[in-house]
C-alpha cells in the first residue's frame, strides 16, 4: 500500500485542552497498560504499537503501529501507520513472532487498520 495511503484519514487528531502529545500519551499508556507499546522517537513524536483486545477468528493477535507527530500546541498527525496479524501472546513481555505486515490492499486497510487505530484513539473511559 503507498505510504500516502498509510496516513490516518481523519488527521489531524485534536488534542484535549491544555494537553501535548507527551501528556495524551502517557494518557494512552494508562489507559492500555497491558496491550500499548511505546517508543519515543524525538522531543514531538513517538511510535506506538497498539494491540487489540479481541482475537481474530483463527485465534491470532490484531495490532497496529503508527508514527506520532505534534504538529502544532493542539493537535498531532498519525502517520506510516501499519498492520499485524499476530501469532504471539500479548500478555507476555517479548517480542511477537510471525504475522502479517499490512495493510496490503484497500479491503485491509478498511477491516484491519483503521478499526484498530479507531479503538486505540477512544476516549479513556476507565483503565482496563
């Protein structure tokens, strides 16, 4: 899939008031403890991966990653977001092995991607 294909559609991602990215995402870590990886990268962007609670029909593991960008004081950008169908367990603390780098196809990029970069953005209603 062309990289201008793997930019979140709806960006840029509004933050709430008084908030930068450092704060929204450490909002995210305590919001997701278990199922959230996160990588700083420089002063205004992170690269978070992102595992999603439900499996997949065959047993597997969905998850997705993104590139976070501050843009200005109110707002960040998503982008290079991908997919994984993943075969490994997330409660355990290594590295997952196999799966499926995606989307490769617009039908991907619509079932797989976006609904997991959607449920990663949810407003924190109460820690998991």
């Amino acid at each position: 899939m062309p990289k201008e294909r793997r930019v979140y559609p709806k960006n840029p991602i509004h933050l709430p008031a008084g908030m930068d990215i450092h704060g929204w995402v450490q909002t995210k870590k305590e919001q997701y403890p278990n199922r959230l990886r996160v990588y700083d990268l420089d002063s205004n962007s992170y690269k978070i991966q992102y595992f999603r609670r439900e499996l997949t029909s065959i047993g597997s593991f969905i998850s997705c990653a993104a590139y976070l960008r501050q843009t200005n004081t109110k707002s960040i950008e998503m982008l290079e977001m991908i997919s994984n169908v993943n075969y490994a367990d997330y409660h355990k603390s290594i590295i997952p092995r196999g799966g499926e780098l995606g989307p490769m196809n617009e039908r991907e990029r619509t079932e797989i991607l976006l609904p997991c970069i959607e449920e990663f953005l949810i407003a924190p209603q109460s820690k998991e």
